[in-house]
C-alpha cells in the first residue's frame, strides 16, 4: 500500500521531472544513465575528515572560550559528533530549527580542535603542542587569536556552511562560547574541471611544496604516532590570520613579485623550471652571477632543503574583511604537522627574519590546537581522552 508520505514523494519527484523537461516526464534507462557523483564525505575514519584534503570552496573557522568542566566538555563532544554525522550527511542534526537548509551531496566536513585549556582539564597535553611566540613581524590582535576549542566546517557552498556553524554553536551554548570567527575561500577547480593547488589574493599558486595525501610522506608530516595515546592518528594545527597589503603589490612589476615568491605567476613553477611541480634549482645563477631564486626568496626559505628536511602541510584560504567602505584582504594560514615545536617553529622563526614577502604581508591572528583522531560508528570525538 502506498501511504500518503509517499505518494506526496512520488508527485513531487515527478513534478520536479516535469519542470526541467518543459512538461514531460522522463524515465531514464537505468544502464545508460549517468549515475550524479556522490559528494557526500563520510564522517568515520581514523582520521578527521576534513584534514587530508584540499581546502574546501568556503569554510568558517569558530573558536570558543570553555566555560564547563571535563565531564561537560565530554557531553559537548557526543553532541557535535552527533551533529557532524547528520550534517555530513545531509541529514537535520537534533533540534535543528531550519532543517531545510541539511542537505546532501555538499562536501561537507567539520573538524575539531582542542586548545591548551582543554589540556589544563585533562593534563594530556600533546608533545610538541607549543603556544607560537609573538614574532617580530606580528601584529597580533586578540580578536582573532588564541581559544580553548576550534570547529572548522567546510563546504561546497556558504549556505551549508553557515548552516552547519549555526547548529554547533547553537549546541555549545551550555558549555562554550565563541570568541572569534573567521571566513574564506578557496578554488581548487581549474577551468577544464580538474583539481589544481589554487591561488591566494596576491594571485600565487598556493602550496605546491605540499606532500602528496596517501604517501608515507604525508604521512609523516601530518599524523602524530608519539604523545599520549589518545593523540595516535590526530595532528596539530596552527591558524595564521595574514593580512596582504595589495595595493603595495600591485605596484610592484611582475618580476619584482615573482622573485619575491621564487615562482612564476603564471603557472606557479619555479623561477628555474617550467612546471608546477618541478624542483627548485637553489643553486642556478642568472648572468650576473646572482642566485635564480633569491637568497630572501619565500619558495626557497620554506623549501624543506633549507630546514633539515622539516616539512608541514599547509592550507589556505583567502578572506576580505568589511568595515564600511574599508576592505582588508588576505590569507587564514593554516598548518597541519604532527608537531609544532620540530616542524613549524623553525620554518615560521626562518620566515620571520628574511622573507621578502614579509614587505607586503602581516599576521594579525595566531592560535594553535590539537586536532584528535577521527572517530567509529558507536564512538565520539576525543573519547579516549574524555573517559
């Protein structure tokens, strides 16, 4: 028997068939038909979902002072991977009050991140987890810095995004309270419709050095397999708000900005070779004897070669910032390794002397966490470490 539920279903989906084909309704054939490509991104795994991918077409990072205790914070926890199951797949999380706007197929992902006071609650702190020193050339505002607890939800689009932040923070309320929040962009589709790196506002392709997903190098610059075991699988995270002064960089010719980068603009190779992916040649000279890629040059400062092998995973995602008619432009760095005091600090304190793009770039924001590993069906986020 077909119930009423149903029959409304069956009218709709025909009504909707009807529509796109000017009022005819079409029976597709099953073994000719293009089967729609699942977006869906499962929210199970060993890993959080949304750390070993590119960076989503729109995200928000919300960061939040703890005003609970460790048993609260274990009940915060089984709500938000309760809320991350239903998002993901677009499904209305529990006492969503715009369930509509749950849809499916949108890539969504949310990852969690702990902050030091989380670790005052537990006394499990990371190894390596090191609060970032402020740095000669930040300018840090604590409107964007700092936090006990981080969600990061990224999408396909900002509707589902500002959605999803809607409902986590709505079910944090008795327990966490946001202190600040930020967001970006990216695009990682080229024109042909493949995946490519993606460019920051300053019109560079952004990340290229990154490790490629699945290698075992990867692998070893992301994935904590030291530290408490609670951390096995999980990563840190650094969060860099940068702001990029473009109007001083459009006033630069495009080789003064290229050897800035120690890229080509164009395809983002470096200054010695002609692909993307090619390697940097730090050891060319140009006809006066001067190096190719610029001792201050930012390809060659952040180049692994140049940091005992140190590598991070880095991410980015472009932002503006209103404030009437103002607009601040620039970049949410973020930073994936499993350890920040061997990894990052290093790089960032080697950054911070010399690079050349440090005339044309200021952070503002700075934060780090702790990232836990992914979860179970039947289990929650941070679990061995809340029980």
């Amino acid at each position: 028997m077909t119930t009423r539920r149903q029959f409304f279903g069956y009218a709709g989906a025909a009504a909707a068939g009807a529509a796109a084909t000017g009022g005819a309704v079409v029976a597709l054939d099953n073994d000719t038909a293009e089967a729609p490509v699942s977006r869906t991104i499962s929210p199970y795994g060993e890993h959080q979902a949304g750390i070993a991918r590119a960076a989503p077409a729109v995200a928000e990072l919300v960061s939040f002072k703890l005003g609970t205790d460790r048993a609260g914070l274990g009940r915060l926890m089984r709500l938000w991977t309760s809320d991350i199951i239903a998002l993901a797949d677009g499904r209305a999380a529990p006492g969503d009050t715009a369930p509509e706007l749950a849809v499916a197929n949108k890539s969504l992902t949310v990852t969690v991140g702990f902050g030091p006071r989380v670790f005052e609650l537990t006394g499990q702190r990371p190894p390596g987890l090191d609060d970032l020193p402020v740095m000669k050339h930040d300018r840090l505002q604590p409107a964007w810095s700092g936090g006990d607890l981080l969600v990061m939800v990224g999408a396909d689009d900002a509707v589902s995004v500002v959605h999803a932040v809607r409902r986590l923070i709505a079910d944090a309320k008795p327990f966490a309270t946001p202190i600040w929040r930020q967001t970006g962009f990216w695009d990682s589709t080229g024109p042909d419709g493949k995946p490519v790196t993606g460019r920051n506002l300053f019109g560079q392709v952004d990340g290229t050095g990154n490790p490629a997903f699945g290698t075992p190098e990867f692998d070893q610059t992301v994935w904590s397999a030291d530290g408490p075991d609670w951390f096995r699988g999980g990563t840190t995270l650094v969060v860099r708000r940068i702001r990029l002064n473009l109007d001083t960089w459009d006033e630069l010719t495009r080789s003064e900005q290229e050897r800035a980068v120690g890229r080509k603009l164009s395809t983002g190779a470096p200054l010695t070779g002609t692909a993307e992916h090619d390697e940097l040649d730090l050891e060319a000279r140009d006809a006066d004897g001067r190096p190719v890629i610029a001792q201050n040059a930012h390809a060659r400062l952040s180049h692994h070669s140049e940091n005992d092998g140190r590598r991070i995973f880095r991410k980015g995602l472009n932002y503006v910032h209103d404030t009437g008619a103002t607009r601040e432009s620039g970049l949410i760095f973020l930073s994936h390794q499993a350890d920040v005091a061997g990894q990052f600090l290093p790089l960032l304190a080697r950054l911070d002397a010399v690079d050349a793009l440090n005339e044309w770039t200021t952070t503002i924001g700075s934060a780090v966490f702790a990232l836990p590993p992914g979860f179970q069906p039947g289990e929650w986020l941070g679990q061995k470490l809340l029980t």
